[in-house]
C-alpha cells in the first residue's frame, strides 16, 4: 500500500500584503508576499459570500433518500444532507412546510444551491465556537504539541467560559492560540459570546411571531465583500499581514476597526489597485488553460466535474529520445507553477498531473520532492499520494472556496 503523505501549511517569513479592489464589476482580493500574488478571491461586492451566514429558513421538500432544500432567501433553494451523522441531532425536526435553522457552509456554485447545516458554529482566529456540549466544555487543537501550553490554554479557555460564556457550547481552541496573550484570548471570547446572545435572540424574536416572516437571516458573517476576503486572505496568511490597502471607502472605518488594533495597517488609496500593484497579468493568466513555463514547456489545466487534470507538456527542443535531464528540468519548472496556479485559481478536491515521462527513479523522486516542497507554501492542506501505476501524480488539495473563476 503507497504511503500517504499530508503536506502542513507552513509559515514563511515574508512580507505579506492584502490588496481590497471593488472598482470593477466584482470585488477582488489578493494575497502577495514580498510583491508577488500568492492567493486570490473573487466575490460579488452586493452579496459577497454566503459561507457563515445563519438563516431562519422555510423547508421547501424533503426526499425519501433523507436530503432536505431549505429557502433561505437565495435564487436556489439550499441543500441540506440530513444523512450526515452531525445532523443527526436535528434531523427529526425538519419537515417540509416548517422553519428550520441553518448556517451556510457553501456557497452556491453552477446550479446547485448553497450548502447549509443545522449545526451551528461560530469562527474566530483563536476559537470555534459549536452547539453541543456540557458548559464549559473544552478541548484543544491537535497541532498544538506542546503539552505545557496545551494546559495552559485549556485553563484559560474553561475560566473564560465561566466568566464570559458562552453558555452550554462546546470551545475547541485552534492552533493561532498557542502562545497568544490572555486578553486577546478574552476579548476574542467576548465577541463570540456577544454575537451568539445576539444571534439567539433574534431566532427566538423570530419564531416568536404570530405570523413567521420567512426565510429571514439572523447572522451575517462578514459585514461586506472586503470584510469577507479580508479574512479569507487574513487566515490563508496565517495571520501574518503587515498591511491591507483597499480603495472601497464605505468598508474602510470597518476595516480600520477591525484589523489596526492587532497591529495591521490598514491603507486608503482611490485607484485601481490591481493596476497599481501590477496584479492584472498575473488574474489574467488564471482565466487561461494554458500556462507557459520559461523553459518553453507549458501546462495545461482542465477543471471536471470529478477531478482536476494537468498535463505538463515539453515543448519542441525535447521530444527527441534521450532527453531525460530537460524532461526533469520542465517537470520541476512545472510542479512549482502547478502548486502556484492551485492557490491562485483556488482549485481543489482530487488532482490527477501528468508528467513527463522519466526512465529514472531517482529523478521521479526528485520530482515529487520539488512537488511537495512547493505544496508547503500553500495555505490549504494538501495531500500527495505519489504516482499511479498509469503514471500520473494523485494529489488532494482542500477546497476552502469556490474556484476563482466558474
């Protein structure tokens, strides 16, 4: 059986930036490090996205096979797989004709509605927040190893609880909180704690009503489209931004709030900021199929229903026999592009590349090295299961998001 390989998200020490720009027909986002792109986003600038918002909703059907669609007030209604053990709690309750409340966990995308759940959560960059659980209960991030600060942050989380709330939740404490300050720490459990109450509230106001004005939404995650890709692009970084420059001047106070008191430097520039900065090229080429490699190979990136496929093709000077060591050359100057073009595109589930064919071992593995080395700058995790006996590169990368371009 081949070894499977999880590659981690790994914290480099650069300089990072966010780039806000809603001067176009869509909001963009972008990541750079030290002036490069590293990661884009793509959001409409009237809804933005979807994911984390909690509605009162109105079960329009419900299927023999256990699959529920919810109106939440969205131009397709919202899927609900009640066959998932963590809706088990709720399952019982949902009927057609009645309201049933769900938090988004995806977006909508080509012509299937948006993903929901009845299980509610609340994020924060030190804390997750879920429904179940006895009071105080607390556990703490795997990826935290060390067991001192392992205790200490259990510590710190259960006498928060106690004296701030939330109440009967369950706190799973993420990996950002090792080493962080106890105030931060506090202050971050404080705003969950007050926008659950909040949240809460509104639902029992709600269905307390003679008359149910249905779907309505109880909770939005992010105030607008710079928010939201803020914080998309804020965790991508690992919480390590020096600056966020935007030219949308309605989110601008919003953004100064929320970001300038941890030390971030929020910048106000009425341009075009992908221009500015020099980023069209770089968006350009993701909309393309084709990228060229400066050893004049190239790859070609297909999107399916069930997969991604690269091809990685040599180019003229080596398709003649015995070229082993140009072929290596354009397989590394590829896999480093692949991993580029992964994040930049935000393509993800299972990918399938196609190589160039080697004769020499060491060099596939040489390869495949190159490969996960370049996979370690990424953000999302990744998963690379080696070569298939057809030759091609398996790999995983987690969608976060919907792809830049659909």
């Amino acid at each position: 059986m081949k070894k499977r390989i999880i590659m981690p998200a790994v914290k480099l020490n650069t300089i990072r930036r966010i780039i806000l720009d809603t001067s176009g027909p869509q909001a963009l986002g972008a990541l750079t490090e030290n002036g490069e792109p590293a990661e884009f986003i793509s959001v409409s600038k009237e809804r933005g996205s979807e994911v984390g918002n909690i509605y009162v909703g109105k079960v329009e059907t419900v299927t023999k096979n256990g699959f529920a669609f919810v109106d939440i007030g969205l131009e397709r209604n919202a899927f609900l797989n009640l066959n998932d053990y963590k809706e088990a709690a709720n399952a019982e309750s949902v009927k057609a004709g009645k309201p049933v409340i769900v938090q988004v966990t995806k977006d909508a995308y080509k012509e299937k509605g948006a993903g929901v759940t009845t299980r509610l959560t609340w994020l924060g960059r030190f804390f997750v927040v879920e429904p179940e659980g006895e009071d105080g209960s607390v556990s703490v991030s795997k990826k935290i190893t060390d067991e001192k600060e392992r205790e200490r942050l259990a510590g710190v989380a259960d006498s928060l609880l106690k004296a701030v709330g939330p109440k009967n939740k369950r706190v799973i404490v993420r990996t950002d909180a090792a080493n962080a300050a106890t105030s931060g720490l506090e202050a971050e459990l404080r705003e969950l704690s007050a926008a659950i109450t909040e949240t809460e509230n509104e639902i029992k106001r709600i269905l307390g009503e003679s008359e149910l004005a249905l779907p309505a939404l109880v909770y939005k995650a992010y105030s607008g489209a710079c928010a939201m890709m803020a914080a998309e692009l804020m965790a991508a970084a690992g919480y390590s931004v020096s600056e966020i420059v935007t030219n949308d001047i309605a989110e601008r106070e919003a953004l100064i709030s929320a970001y300038e008191p941890k030390g971030v430097k929020v910048v106000y520039k009425d341009e075009r900021l992908f221009a500015v900065y020099n980023l069209e090229k770089a968006l350009d080429t993701t909309k393309f199929r084709q990228v060229h490699l400066p050893c004049g190979g190239d790859i070609v990136i297909e999107r399916t229903d069930a997969c991604v496929v690269v091809d990685v093709n040599s180019g003229q000077h080596i398709a003649r026999q015995g070229m082993e060591e140009l072929a290596l050359k354009v397989n590394l100057e590829a896999a480093r592009e692949i991993a580029k073009q992964l994040k930049l595109r935000n393509l993800g589930g299972a990918i399938l590349i196609d190589f160039i064919g080697m004769k020499d071992p060491a060099n596939a593995e040489t390869l495949i090295d190159e490969l996960k080395t370049a996979l370690a700058r990424d953000s999302a995790s990744t998963a690379v299961e080696g070569i298939t006996r057809l030759g091609f590169v398996e790999m995983t990368r987690k969608r976060v998001r919907n792809p830049l371009w659909r």
